[in-house]
C-alpha cells in the first residue's frame, strides 16, 4: 500500500487554495487522514463498524450521568455516528470491487 495515492484536505483550505501553486499542496494536506472509497468491497462494513463503535460509547455515555458537558458531546457523537452509518448505508448501493 502506498500512503500518497490519496491527499486529503479540509474543505475551508481546498476552497481557499490558489491551485496555480502546486508546491503548496503537501502544506494542505491531512497527515492523519486515511481514504475509504465507497467502491471498495470493504468500505460498507468498515463504515458501519466505525458508526457502531461510536454508538457503543453513546450507549455507555447514555448509561452513565448525563450533565450538560456529557450532553453536547453525546450530541455530536450521535451526528458522527450518523453521518458514518449514512455513508456506509450508500456505500452498499456503488458497484464495488477489491481494493487496488
């Protein structure tokens, strides 16, 4: 596996990037980013797997005691598992294949 065949960004720097100056692109780029393309055989199941995981910790949060702080965070971590549960949801609907 080879670590640059994808870059990823954050949206603001892509949108505020002058594409003229190549060079500058690798400053952008996410380090810790990883890519699952939802044409992987893998990805549906992957996708899932990390929208459980984050329910998981909701569930335990739920079961704790719920203060304000807990709240917001329960909050945002149920948009995150959402949004991954969507995406792996979609993800079953591409034509797939092994990775390459």
């Amino acid at each position: 596996m080879n670590d640059d065949k994808y870059i990823v960004f954050k949206r603001d720097d892509y949108d505020g990037y002058k594409w003229d100056q190549k060079y500058i692109l690798e400053g952008f780029a996410i380090p810790d980013a990883v890519v699952i393309r939802k044409q992987d055989v893998f990805a549906p199941p992957a996708l899932e797997g990390y929208a459980n995981a984050i329910t998981c910790v909701l569930e335990a949060l739920e079961g704790v005691a719920v203060t304000e702080e807990t709240s917001e965070i329960i909050w945002r971590l149920r948009r995150v598992a959402d949004y991954f549960h969507g995406q792996a949801e979609d993800a079953y609907n591409f034509q797939r294949k092994l990775p390459d």
